[in-house]
C-alpha cells in the first residue's frame, strides 16, 4: 500500500473500538455456549475492521458483506495477509443465517451452531482485526 496522503484517524479509531468491542461480546457468547450469536458479531467485528480501514483512507465503505469491502481494499492497493478472502467468506456466512429462524429447514439457528463453529468465526475475526491493526500502524499510528 502506498503511504496515505491523509488518514482519517477519528474514523479509524471509532470503527476499531467498535470492532474491538463487538468482539469481546462475541467472546462472552462463545462463553456461554450463545455460538449462533458469538458467529454473527465476530462477522459485524470483522465488518467494522474491515470498514475502518476504508474509512480511514478515506474510500466509502457501503454494504455489510466483508467480501465486498476486501475488494475495495484490493483496489485501493491495501496488502492482505494470505487467506483474507477465505477469512472474508467465512464471516460473511454468518451474516444472516445466525438470527434468522427461516434461514434453516427446520429449528432456530441456535441448532446449527457450536463450539467449533464459534472458535473458527472468533479467529478469521481476530486475523482480520491484527490486519486492520497492522494497516493503521503503517499509515502512521504507533
């Protein structure tokens, strides 16, 4: 990525402590055995890192889907670690069927849901977090 001319850095922050904090209630929910629940808010993190960089280099950062927003990133140059997009996809299949009772054939999503599934959707967030991490530290914050 090449250096930013200008970095919003009121943007960034917000939406990292937005990711940060919506982490850590996905963190509570894996916790209590809420995975359905921990699989959609570690997507909203992933969503909300993935949109401070956007914004913090100033590109608007429309729609909910991590796949859409990455590709924006890739067009604007930013360097992704390997496996971004496998992460990005990962996450962006938690977006609607976790809360959504007719997203399954039968039962709530609360069925479909476990340990594993929570634990693989906390570590794709937490790569995608330390890559929003990384990008701000590159564009100047220590």
């Amino acid at each position: 990525m090449s250096e930013p001319v200008c970095f919003d850095w009121d943007a960034y922050r917000r939406w990292m402590a937005q990711a940060a904090n919506t982490l850590a209630s996905a963190r509570v929910d894996a916790d209590h055995g809420f995975h359905n629940w921990c699989c959609f808010k570690a997507q909203q993190a992933g969503e909300c890192a993935v949109k401070a960089i956007l914004y913090g280099l100033g590109a608007p950062a429309i729609g909910h889907s991590i796949v859409v927003l990455a590709e924006k990133l890739r067009e604007l140059g930013v360097a992704a670690y390997e496996g971004f997009m496998t992460d990005a996809r990962l996450l962006d299949r938690h977006f609607i069927p976790p809360r959504n009772p007719d997203a399954y054939p039968s039962g709530n999503p609360h069925d479909y849901y476990d340990s594993a599934a929570s634990g693989e959707a906390l570590r794709a967030c937490e790569r995608v977090l330390e890559l929003a991490r990384e990008i701000g530290g590159q564009a100047g914050e220590g």
